[in-house]
C-alpha cells in the first residue's frame, strides 16, 4: 500500500520525485525511505521545519467519508455539498512520515479541537485548519460541537456546512500559537 500524498505528486509538479518512488516495494523500503528528506513543501504545515519528513496534512478515513477505505468517491456521492465536507485536515503530533500510508480514522479520532490532539485535527495555527472537497481552506472554532465536526466529515449525513467555520485566503493569516513564533 502506497500513500494518497506520493499518489499525488505530478499534480504539484514532483514527477521527477514521483518517478524514483518504487511502486513495487513498500512505503518503507530502504530506497522509498531515502525519498523522505526531498518532502514537499505542499506536506509540511506553514512555519515548520521545511527539511522535515513528516506531514501535517492527513485526510480522515472511515465509512461515508472522503477516504471510505477501499472505495472510491465521486462528487455526485457528496450529498452535503463539497463546500460543506471536509477533505484533509492539519495535524501536528502524529509523526507520520509524507510518503507513509497512514492518515486519521473516523472511529478513533477524538472529535475535539482542545488541546491539539495528536491522533486528531490540531495545528500551530490559531484556529486549526481543513480543506474542503472544492478545495477551500477552511478554520475551524477550537470550540466546534464533536457532532457538528464529525458531520463536516462525513460525505452524505444531510447535515451540509458547519456554522462553526470560516473561509481562509490564505492559512499562513492565522495567528501562531504561542511557543511556536
């Protein structure tokens, strides 16, 4: 099994780095795991370590959403509103590395902003952000009801967009936590 973040690398223009990626071996090889150190920029959060080999954006895995395991999801499936369901999410903690095909779960993720968890949605950032099935940059209120975020989550629940969210230009506008600056 490879990861979705490898899968996708001639998009952000890595093909070069996609191409010496053995599909054949796995994630960690010895010669997929000399790829690490060349982790985009894309992978890393805003203010980080730009020579890390972690990533801070995961997506979410689980029944119904985004990432439903084995299947496959199409836009005529987001019910919601790709505006209204969340894509991937930020996360600091997790120490997964870019090219490990490992993400969060639905099932075992606390559904809590407080106290940056690290199997959870967390971030340097104040608020912690998301990106949408458009593709918009969201934040979120550290103080979201668990229900209302695990339905951001979730593709079909009939729920739609959260009132606890706001639109993000740019995700680098948000203050860093203090520690972090």
């Amino acid at each position: 099994m490879h990861s979705w973040r490898v899968l996708i690398l001639p998009f952000p223009g890595k093909l070069k780095l996609y191409n010496q990626y053995d599909f054949s071996e796995p994630w960690d090889s010895q010669d997929n795991l000399k790829l690490l150190r060349w982790r985009p920029q894309a992978f890393g959060l805003h203010g980080g370590d730009n020579k890390g080999t972690h990533t801070n954006y995961l997506a979410v895995l689980g029944p119904r959403t985004m990432w439903p395991f084995e299947e496959t999801v199409t836009f005529d499936l987001v019910t919601d509103g790709p505006s209204g369901t969340i894509h991937f999410v930020e996360n600091v903690g997790s120490n997964i590395q870019w090219t490990e095909p490992r993400d969060l779960n639905l099932d075992t993720m606390p559904m809590t902003l407080v106290n940056d968890p690290a199997d959870g949605i967390s971030s340097w950032f104040q608020p912690p952000g998301a990106v949408t099935a458009d593709g918009t940059m969201i934040s979120l209120d550290v103080n979201i009801p668990a229900r209302e975020l695990r339905e951001m989550l979730l593709i079909n629940d009939g729920q739609g967009a959260a009132v606890s969210v706001r639109t993000l230009q740019d995700g680098r506008s948000r203050p860093m936590k203090s520690g972090r600056d």
